[in-house]
C-alpha cells in the first residue's frame, strides 16, 4: 500500500489543508506560554477528533498549522472547533490578560481564517514554509 495514502472503508485519500488564524485586531498576544498552551490544545483537538498536525507554527499575531483531515470533515468546521476550543482553554488560563486586550467580549481570533490545499505540493515543502515564518 501506497503510505502516501490514508484508506478508510472504501475511501482512499489525501488531503492537507494549510490553515492561518489570526489574532482579533491583530493583538501581539502569541508569545511564550500563550503560543505554547494554543499550540498544544490544538494537537490535544487534532489527536481526540482524528486529524494529523503535520507542521505548526505562532507569530505574534497569527497561528500556521498544516492539517491532514477524512474525507468526511469539512475545513470550516475543523477551523470552528479549533477557534472555540483554544478561545475557552485561553480564557480560562489567561483571563487576567484577555480581558485588557478584549473588554466587551471573550474572544481571541478574528472572524475570518486562510485555508489552502496543498495539491500535489510536498508536505515537507508546505512544513518547511510554515517553519520559515514563525
């Protein structure tokens, strides 16, 4: 069998999604322990709802991860669980921060997001990117 490959049942597949999320009003708030508790909850999400974090990176304001996913999810609903889940986890953690930066509401991440399949693109290739830009 081709590695390359995931099969399920009758489904033999590959798909990887490269996903930005950034700040809300791009906040320099990925720093240290913030980036580090993000990038975890996002592998705990990933390793409980069966997909694969194959490369993941923060800057200050903005969060790269490379995401192998079934045929069966749908990237905007793995980018809204991904978004709740870290923006609960933050504010429980970080409330005391938080709540300087956004004083009207709990949330973390603007309302948008990038997503773009990586096609025949290597996944090294993709990793490698995303490792140059945090």
């Amino acid at each position: 069998m081709d590695s390359r490959y995931n099969r399920h049942n009758r489904r033999k597949y590959s798909l990887k999604v490269h996903i930005v999320l950034v700040t809300k009003y791009r906040k320099q708030l990925l720093n240290d322990s913030i980036a580090d508790d993000i990038k975890q909850e996002i592998l705990d999400i990933a390793n409980t709802r069966g997909y694969e974090i194959i490369a993941i990176e923060t800057d200050k304001d903005h969060i790269h991860f490379l995401l192998s996913y079934d045929t069966a999810d749908r990237v905007c609903n793995i980018v809204k669980i991904v978004k709740q889940e870290t923006t609960y986890h933050l504010w429980q953690r970080y409330s005391s921060v938080l709540s300087k930066q956004y004083w009207k509401e709990k949330t973390f991440w603007s309302d948008g997001y990038f997503a773009c399949s990586i096609g025949e693109v290597t996944s090294a290739t993709i990793k490698k990117y995303i490792e140059s830009q945090g």
